[in-house]
C-alpha cells in the first residue's frame, strides 16, 4: 500500500512539473501558476530537532514565528495549492502534536502547526530533489525553555495588518441584503467526521446551495462571507455584514461530538452575554477559538455599545434575531431532525452586531453518522435550503418596513418584529 501510494504521488508531481496537474479545490489557472504541495513529512530524533519537509513543484518563499496559548508555530507560505493526503498533519511527531494548512488570505496560505510544548522555529531550507526536480522545503522545530518562548512570541510579528475584505460599492438596490457566513475556512477546517470529511467543505457547499435558492426568487440580495475555501476572522465576518447594511446574517456550521454519536440533530443560535446551557456556552467558546486555530490572535476590541441609542438597537436587534430563529425553527421541524433544544443563545462572536439580525445554525453532528449521510446528500440539501428561504420569505413579509431609502441609515424602530 505504501509503495502504491508513493507511486501516485509520484505520478502526481510528474504531471505537475510540466504543468498539467489537478487543481484540487483552488483554481485551475493559479494551480498551474503557483506552488503546487503534494506531500507532507513528519521527522525527528531524540532529544534532536522536529523536521516538516513539504514536497512542492516550486520554491516559494516562507516566514515563521510562533505564538503562545496555545503553542502554535505559523509557517506563512506564498499562495499554495495542497494536495495532500487526507490524514497529513494528523500525526504526533517529536515537538509537533499535529498541524492544518490551507489558503490564508488571497495569494497568501498558511500552515498552523499545534506544538507539544515550547519550541521554537529553527533552520528554514530549500532544496531540490534531483531525481524529479521536486522542491524540498523543510523547517525545523528545537525545543526551548517557557522564558526563552514568551520572548520569541512576544517579539513574532505575526504579520502585517490584517487585510479588510472591500464591500463592492453596487447600484442603489432597495431589495433586502442577506449575508450567509460558511462557518471556518483556510487554515481553519472545523470539525473533522471520522470519515475525514471537514466542516469548512460541508458547510460552504451547503452555503452556495442556500444563496442560490435566495436569488433564484429573484426578492433579495445575497453575498457570502467567504466564496472560496479562505480563512476569514471573525470579527471581519461581522463586519462585512454591518459595512453591507445586511438586513439579515446567516452563518452555517456543523457541530461534532466524538464521545456521543447517538446525538444528532439541527440547532439554532442567536446571540447574549449569557449561554442558555453548559453545553452551549462550551459551544461557543470553541467556535471563539477559530482565529487562534488559524494562526492569528483574535483581541475582542473596544465595545460596539457607546450610548443608551445604541443599546436599545442592540436589543431590538436581538428581538429581530429571536424572532427569525423562531420562524426558522417552524419550517425546519417538518423537513429535518432537531436538537432537544433546537433554539438556543450563547456568546458567539459572530452574532455580535448590534444592528443586523444574526443566526448560527448548527445543521447536525459530524459525530453521527447519520447526520453525517444527510449533510452530504444533495436532495436533503434541496429540502432544507428549500424550507430556510421559506423562513427567510415570513421573516420580511412580517417586518413592516422590507427595505431602506439608498443612503439612509439603519433605524431599527421603523421596523416591526417578527410575530411569535
């Protein structure tokens, strides 16, 4: 099996090499111009250094620095199209628990590597294999003492400004806007099923079908967050959808729970300081944690409220998010499996804008093999974008006022809640 699997590799990086190879999920035209990545190596010795060697078509230029709590060295990397085995990074070796790449930022992907305790980043080389031509990057991880790596996080860069996604500047279109949020992305894939399936893919075809069931009646205006797999901060997912004026925020997840595969079952989130339950404040707090698991530090930043004005749209926005799950809820029942508590609050940061109604939908269990069949099914995909338009339908056919004059402000008390 080993020696087969070296052979496909190897056929792989011929084709690559003369500019033929597979795209994968990025781009056919960057694949055949950037740096193509078709394995990934673990090494080490003991008590000696921990060795990631990258087989790429190309040479592409690297920096690194780490990062504490959690322990993480970042490798960033000019855009990189990977074709890696499905279980790469997935291996303990030496001072690496385990490790996740993927697109970071347009023409910049990243690999985040979980450390098994501190370590810093060593030698950083580039070779050529002269067999085939392959291109051998390898960096080095050296154990060090907890002093000697605060002082190398403290004084890692990790990059320069974060980059802001532009909000296309469009014609005055007085239709409803709807922002639809795939959950994770990039370096960041979520929840992994046993079968190896990641929740960033899930959920962003999941996203794709649900905006093209939204446009299709022709009502409403729709982007998404991200249109590709790329990582994007949380916050900026907040505030694409504020800079848009969105009328309405939709993000899409996939919950996992290895220790229960029994539970399965769709829930709905709307924002508070104060979760429903345990279970969903831990929820929370491990979707808070995609910046980090991407390899970037994610400060919460001054408070959005500032004023009794912007208090009071805070909480009329909550009413409008309440009342969508709700409605949401209604037409999902018939057509899909709930939760025990199919809707309930918690703090997640993506539900944190004070003046657009938000949901996060958790679609099922990655942990449940059932659920897992229904998430990857094309007409159970059908049936629920079908009933999440149906609710999106009531939700503005129950405001009293659909859209905005071009170039007036939010007013949030023009606008009349949802009925229960």
């Amino acid at each position: 099996m080993l020696a087969r699997t070296r052979l496909i590799r190897s056929a792989l990086l011929a084709l690559v090499l003369i500019g033929t190879g597979p795209a994968g999920a990025q781009d056919g035209d960057r694949a055949r111009t950037g740096a193509v990545a078709i394995a990934a190596d673990l090494t080490s010795s003991p008590g000696g250094p921990t060795k990631l060697t990258l087989v790429l078509s190309k040479p592409v230029e690297a920096r690194a620095f780490v990062m504490e709590r959690p322990d993480r060295a970042v490798i960033d990397l000019a855009e990189v199209n990977f074709q890696l085995d499905a279980e790469a990074g997935r291996r303990r070796e030496g001072l690496v628990q385990s490790f996740r790449y993927g697109l970071f930022a347009p023409g910049r992907s990243r690999i985040v590597v979980d450390l098994t305790g501190a370590a810093t980043v060593g030698r950083i080389e580039t070779a050529t294999r002269p067999r085939d031509g392959a291109v051998l990057l390898s960096i080095e991880f050296q154990r060090s003492d907890r002093e000697t790596f605060r002082r190398a996080a403290v004084a890692s860069d990790p990059a320069p400004a974060q980059r802001k996604l532009a909000v296309p500047v469009e014609p005055a279109d007085l239709r409803p806007l709807i922002m639809v949020d795939a959950g994770h992305g990039g370096t960041d894939p979520g929840a992994i099923a046993a079968t190896g399936a990641f929740e960033k893919d899930i959920v962003f075809g999941f996203a794709q079908a649900l905006v093209k069931r939204l446009e299709a009646g022709g009502r409403y205006r729709v982007r998404m967050t991200r249109d590709r797999d790329v990582f994007v901060p949380l916050g900026e997912r907040v505030r694409l959808a504020r800079e848009a004026k969105a009328d309405l925020f939709v993000s899409i997840h996939a919950d996992s729970i290895s220790a229960a595969p029994q539970v399965r079952g769709a829930t709905i989130y709307t924002g508070s300081e104060k979760a429903t339950d345990a279970e969903s404040a831990r929820l929370a707090d491990r979707e808070n944690k995609a910046d980090a698991a991407a390899g970037t530090d994610s400060s919460e930043g001054p408070s959005d409220i500032v004023d009794i004005l912007q208090e009071l749209t805070l909480r009329e926005t909550r009413g409008f998010s309440s009342g969508f799950a709700r409605t949401l809820m209604g037409q999902l029942g018939p057509v899909m499996e709930m939760s025990a508590k199919p809707h309930r609050e918690a703090g997640f940061r993506v539900l944190r804008s004070p003046d657009v109604p938000s949901v996060l939908v958790e679609l099922g269990y990655l942990s449940s093999k059932r659920d897992l069949d229904l998430l990857q099914s094309e007409a159970w995909r059908e049936s629920v974008t079908g009933s999440m338009a149906k609710a999106v339908d009531l939700f503005f056919t129950n405001r009293a006022t659909l859209v905005r004059p071009a170039g007036q402000t939010r007013r949030a008390a023009s606008i009349a809640p949802v009925s229960p």
